[in-house]
C-alpha cells in the first residue's frame, strides 16, 4: 500500500500525537499520507486512496466506514477511545502495525451492512390518519405511501422515542408477514458487526462478525417475555409504527450507527434489509473472535 488517508478525531487527539507520529513514519517511508480532520460524516476519501487509517473510537470508526464503503476502500482503526471493539491497532505502538500494512502482511473482512429506508404513510399524524381511515371507510382510495430518507448503517439501525416517556407500539414484519406487536421504548435491528455494541446493552446476544444474519432486539419491552430474535441476512424486516392507546400522533427517530437521525411519526414504516455494499476491514492479528472477545471483557 503506498496512498493513505488518516482520519483523526480531534477530541480524543486533541495535540495530534498520535496523528503525526503515523504520518512521519509513513512519509519516512515513501509512503503518500492525507490528514483528515474535520466532520467525518462529511469525509471525503480521495482518489487513488488504498487504506482508511481511523482514529478514535468505534464511533469514528463507524461514521469513517460509511464513505469508505461507498468508495470501495479498506480501513483499519487505531483505538483511541474505552473498549474498541472495532479497532485493530494499538495507539501506544502503531509502528508495528503500520510496517504491515505497508508490506501488505493483513487479511480483508467483508461486514455485511444494513440499508434502512423510511416509508412514510401519506397524511402520517393522527389527524390526518383518521381522515384518510374515514375516506377508506366510504370506499375511497388513500394516497400511496411515498418513500423517505434512507441510508446504511454498519452496526445497527435503532427506532426510539423522542421527547416525552411514552410507549411506542412496533408492529414488525418479516417478509411480508406479521411476526408479533411490541410495546417497548425502542427497537434495535442490528449487523453482527454491531452486536457488540447498543444490541449488546439492550441484552442482546454477541454474535460472531463474520456471521450473516440480522438481529432484532427490542430496547426496554414492557413484557416478561420479549428477546432478540435472530432472521436471515436475506430477510425483510419492515418495522411500522402503531398507535398507542391514548391514539396520540407519537414524533420517534430513527438512528443509524448512532450518526445520521431522521424523524418518524405514527403511521410510517421503516424497511430494513441487507445492503448491497459492504464494509472492508482489515485485519493484522491472527487472533480469534473468541480471543479477542476475552481481552476485551477483561479490560471492562
């Protein structure tokens, strides 16, 4: 590898230690070495660009891997935040790891990723929707739904409540077909990659990263019988937001990889399924899933 982009998050470091030290032993070594840092969600990789170097946490980690997806280019993180889960090199002696990316000594990972689009119910709000049900109920046409904001997320895709402590009602479709009614603060459809993360602390269970499969984990039901359940990555998911039984228009927000946010109201929909693209890591330890697991929690 010979073109790099170093993707630095200021707040974790704030002097540029770190950063200049990746960068002088690149540059020391022939090597092509762009800093980037400013917004990630606003990351521009430039052309020709072989390696996405991160720093920071898994946060910056995630949002850098949403444009590195989109640009088809490899990245590795450099923890610079608590667990890391998603990081590969270590920040106190970068060198090693550096050397081999240079003399390309690593293994690609595909992760799968997650794309979510909002279908919004024509008229949603409560007021709207009990005239559209009143014209319904005289035989007339609805509008058709018309499709929303969408976007990929690495990790996860949470629907949550926004504002006041109200229960939210989720009624959740796997390919077509109801699968069960939810009462629960929020709902959390996430990627292997991501069970480590938010689905880990809802009480969902940590998956293997290189599994292909989709997790669906409510957050805070209000019932004694609510777990994750586990689909196949090439399940639908559709996720449509009910009324709650005071009939009151509900304002949620749906979330992805904790970054990108866009409203939900009463009525709409949000329809989940396998990405097209994928993340690329790579990955300098030969360590297993397992290892790496036992190091991580050790460190907690």
């Amino acid at each position: 590898m010979d073109k790099f982009l170093v993707v630095t998050n200021r707040q974790k470091d704030p002097a540029f230690v770190c950063t200049n030290r990746i960068r002088g032993y690149l540059e020391r070594h022939g090597k092509l070495c762009i800093v980037e840092a400013g917004d990630v969600n606003e990351l521009k990789i430039p052309e020709g660009t072989e390696c996405v170097i991160v720093l920071g946490g898994d946060g910056t980690l995630l949002r850098a891997a949403r444009c590195a997806a989109d640009a088809r280019v490899p990245l590795i993180g450099v923890n610079l935040g608590t667990l890391g889960y998603l990081a590969e090199m270590d920040s106190d002696d970068p060198e090693g790891a550096l050397a081999q990316l240079i003399r390309n000594d690593f293994t690609r990972e595909k992760r799968m990723m997650l794309s979510g689009r909002i279908i919004r119910t024509a008229g949603s709000g409560k007021a709207e929707m009990d005239s559209l049900k009143m014209l319904c109920g005289k035989g007339e046409r609805t509008k058709e739904a018309e499709v929303g904001q969408s976007d990929c997320a690495l990790n996860d895709i949470a629907i949550t409540r926004k504002g006041s402590l109200q229960i939210i009602v989720f009624h959740i479709f796997v390919n077509g077909q109801l699968l069960y009614t939810c009462h629960a603060d929020g709902i959390l459809v996430a990627t292997p990659t991501g069970s480590t993360g938010y689905n880990l602390s809802a009480g969902g269970p940590i998956v293997e990263p290189h599994a292909e499969l989709i997790l669906l984990t409510p957050i805070c039901p209000h019932s004694m019988n609510s777990r994750t359940i586990v689909l196949s990555a090439e399940d639908e998911v559709v996720i449509e937001i009910g009324e709650n039984k005071k009939k009151a228009d509900q304002e949620m927000e749906a979330c992805f990889d904790g970054s990108v946010k866009m409203t939900m109201r009463t009525g709409d929909k949000m329809e989940i399924r396998r990405a097209e693209k994928v993340t690329e890591m790579l990955k300098l330890r030969q360590d297993s899933f397992v290892e790496v697991l036992h190091r991580k929690m050790d460190a907690e």
